[in-house]
C-alpha cells in the first residue's frame, strides 16, 4: 500500500515539473513570438508610416512648387508685355495716324482761335521733313481713314496672337525647368547618385536663362512675321467697308472670327515657327543675339540646352500634346472678352456694369459677363475707337484706376475727329460719380485661370520620364 502510494506521489511531482516545464516552454515561445512581431511587423508598419509620410511630404513639396511656378509665369508675362506690346504700337502707330486726322481737320476749318500747346506741338512735328508725322500729313484724309481702319483691326488681333503665345510659351519653358529643378532635388534628397551631380550650379544657371531668353524670337521677330499675314487678311476683310458703315456687334465679331479661322487653318506650322525659334535658322539668329557664347552647345547632342529645346521642340509640334489647339483656345477667349467688352462700350447705358469687364476676372463675374444689348447697328469708327480702348488694356500691365469714357457713341462721327479722338483718351481717375476701380488685365487674368492652361501645365511639369 505504501509502495502504491509513493508511486501515485511521484507520478503527481512527474505531472507537476512536466506542465511547469510547458509553461516555461510556452512562455518563452510567446515572448519570441512578441519580440518578432515587434520588431518585424511593428517595424516595418513604422517603415511604412514614415514612407507614407515621405510620400505626402514629397506630394505637398510638388503642388507648392507646381503653384509657385505658375504665379512666377504669371508675373514673368506681366514683366515682358511692355518689352512685347511697346513695338507692336510702334509699328502700327494709331496714334499718329489720329493726330494726322485731327490736323487735317484743323486745317481744313482754319481755326483762328487761340492754339493749345498740344496742338502747337503738332504743327511743329508736321512741319519737320523728317517727322513721321509728315508722312501721314501728305496723305488725303479718305487714305488716313483707311489706314487707321486697318491699322487698328491689325494691332488688335496681333496683340492677341502674341499675347497667347507669349504666355503659352512661358508656361511651357517655366515648367520644363521647374520640374527639372525639382526632380534633381528629389534624387538628391533621396541619395541617389544624379547624372548632373556635377554639374556647376553656375553653369546650370546660365544654361537655364539661355533657354528663356530664346523668347526672344517672338519679342522681337515672331510677332512682325505674325503681323504681315494678320494685316494681309485683315485688309481681304474690311477692304471695302468705309468708316461710316454700319455693323451689328454679330457682323463685327464675325469678321473677327473670320480672320482668326483662316490664319488658324492655313498657317499652323507658321504661327509655332513664329512662337519659339523651331526653326535651325532662327534658333542660330536668336542665340546670336542673346547668347553668342552658347552656340556651340548646339552641337552637342548631350548638352543640357540642346535637350530643353528639343523637349520644347517636340510639345509643340506633337499633335497629341495639342498646344496648337489650346493657342486656339487662349486666341478665342480672348476674342470672347473682346466681344463682351466691345459690347457694353457701344451700349453705353450700361457702363456701369462695362468696367467690370475691364478688370479682374469673368469667371468669377458670370453674371455681369453677357450684356443684352438691342441688335443695333453701329458705324465701323465706333468699333475702332473701342478696339483702341480695349488694346490700352491689354498692354496694361499694371494696376490701373480710372473708368472708361462716357462719351455717347452716337456723337462720333467720321468727320468728327475730335469724337474719335475723346474716346482714344486713356483712362482717367475721376470716381466722383462711384464708378467701380479698375485693376489689373481682364485678358491676361482669365487667359491664366483657364482650366485647359491649368491642365497642360501640370502635364509637363509631372512628365518625369
């Protein structure tokens, strides 16, 4: 009996020290189990919350500089309008050509009461042979009307047509550049050896401005050669309709768009020619006259400048990109604002409502943008003079108060000189009668809020192939 109890005793310390060395076998089978996890699962959980968190970072360092690319593109084109605009009034001096008007009808009612200086001035440069005034003066006043009629019509659509390129064209490089600024970056924040690590950044710099300065063939030769075939259809067009004839604002416009789809539709490859110096001809004329230094890159099929250009070289011409086809659409919004605004100069009893499309932006003013007025007719000079108040705001590129002028419309007459004369004044500050201020470029601000503008633009700058 004691032998079967010691035997039961021992079997029971057996099961004890058995399940006790389970406990330990488990419990530390659990504590390595835990540290695994930990330092597996855990950590590479942690790994992936920073790389997310990286990813965001890197996400939020593109869309800031992606905005601050295109706000320096914006400033960038208010910085060159006078360099591109003060040429083109040069060439089409409307101006002049008013002044050769209103002497001419001085002279012709021989006046006899006192001169104001303004007037004596004119006399003075007429009577100099080498004034360009003279040229004008020896020209009868049925000429002078018809080369006002076509000057005016010409500057308009061509500011239009460079103004569009312009900043399209800027947009294009300025995002070229910044993404390439920024992909160097992010290799460089990644540790990844770079190809341009070696690059001098002075160099870099220099290459960088060489390539904007090639802006240069639209400032100062592309819009000349854009101008001959904009004046030739410009001349087809309103050849034979006379100051005095009468148009409905519909008949206008759609001469307009008339001469916007044939220069569109047969002069593609003419107009991006005219853009950026696509041409080997003209990049070597360009370069000769921006940085002769830099010509011999050219050369050179890995040199950074050659590749910008050629990266340039190929949005444009490559119809899958459609650039041609948003140029269209900056050149017919502009035409829309255009229309809007000539529209409510000519219906004068809504002036007051007119000044908002003088400034700031038509999307964010959809309801005072579309102005119903009758389906009346008004003579061409009307239409001139307005164009010539719509072409000073296109060139403002400034912050300007004033109002447009309240002349009525029905006062201007072809022989009335001084009528077209009053609504070429540039505008003034008088805000004694609670006009709205006038402030920035209708044109330029709706062309650079456009959604077709915002998209291409983020399609070349997030193009990291």
């Amino acid at each position: 009996m004691r032998e079967l109890v010691s035997e039961q005793k021992n079997d029971v310390s057996f099961q004890k020290s058995s399940l006790f060395s389970k406990i330990i076998i488990t419990t530390t089978v659990a504590a390595s189990v835990y540290v695994l996890i930990n330092e597996f699962v855990i950590k590479k959980f942690r790994n992936y919350q920073n790389s997310l968190r990286q990813e965001l970072l890197f996400k939020r360092q593109i869309k800031q500089r992606f905005l601050q690319t295109q706000q320096d593109c914006y400033y960038t084109i208010l910085a060159l309008l006078p360099v591109l605009t003060g040429p083109i009034v040069e060439y089409l001096p409307i101006e002049l050509i008013t002044q050769a008007l209103r002497l001419k009808k001085t002279e012709k009612a021989k006046v006899h009461t006192e001169l104001t200086s303004e007037n004596l001035n004119l006399l003075e440069n007429n009577h100099d042979p080498e004034s360009s005034l003279s040229h004008y003066m020896n020209m009868s006043k049925i000429e002078l009307w018809n080369l006002l009629k076509i000057k005016t019509i010409t500057r308009t659509l061509t500011l239009m047509y460079s103004i569009s390129g312009l900043l399209l064209i800027s947009k294009l490089q300025l995002n070229i550049l910044a993404r390439r600024s920024y992909l160097e970056s992010a290799i460089l924040m990644a540790g990844v050896k770079s190809v341009n690590n070696d690059v001098d950044p002075h160099e870099n710099y220099i290459t960088e401005q060489s390539y904007l300065s090639l802006s240069w063939w639209l400032l100062n030769k592309g819009w000349i050669n854009l101008n001959s075939i904009i004046e030739a259809l410009a001349t087809k067009r309103f050849d034979k309709i006379t100051p005095k004839q009468e148009l409905t604002m519909g008949e206008f416009d759609s001469l307009l768009q008339d001469i916007i789809t044939e220069i569109n539709t047969n002069n593609r490859e003419f107009i991006l020619a005219n853009l950026f110096p696509i041409n080997y001809s003209d990049l070597l004329e360009t370069m000769m006259n921006t940085n002769p230094d830099l010509i011999h890159q050219l050369e050179i099929p890995e040199s950074n400048l050659l590749k910008l250009i050629n990266e340039t070289n190929s949005i444009m011409l490559d119809s899958n990109v459609y650039f041609f086809d948003l140029l269209n659409t900056l050149i017919l919004t502009n035409l829309n604002i255009l229309s809007s605004n000539l529209s409510m100069g000519l219906g004068n009893n809504n002036m007051g409502s007119s000044l908002l499309l003088s400034t700031g932006n038509l999307q964010q003013d959809e309801e005072n943008k579309i102005v119903e007025i009758p389906n009346k007719s008004y003579k061409l000079a009307n239409f001139l003079a307005q164009l010539s108040i719509q072409n000073g705001i296109m060139m403002d590129n400034d912050n300007l108060k004033g109002e447009l002028p309240t002349k009525s419309q029905e006062q201007l007459d072809e022989d009335d000189i001084q009528g077209f004369i009053n609504n070429l004044t540039t505008l003034t500050g008088d805000q004694e009668h609670g006009e709205e201020e006038l402030s920035g470029n209708v044109y330029i601000n709706n062309l650079n809020q456009l959604d077709e503008l915002d998209d291409f633009s983020a399609g070349i700058y997030s193009n990291f192939e």
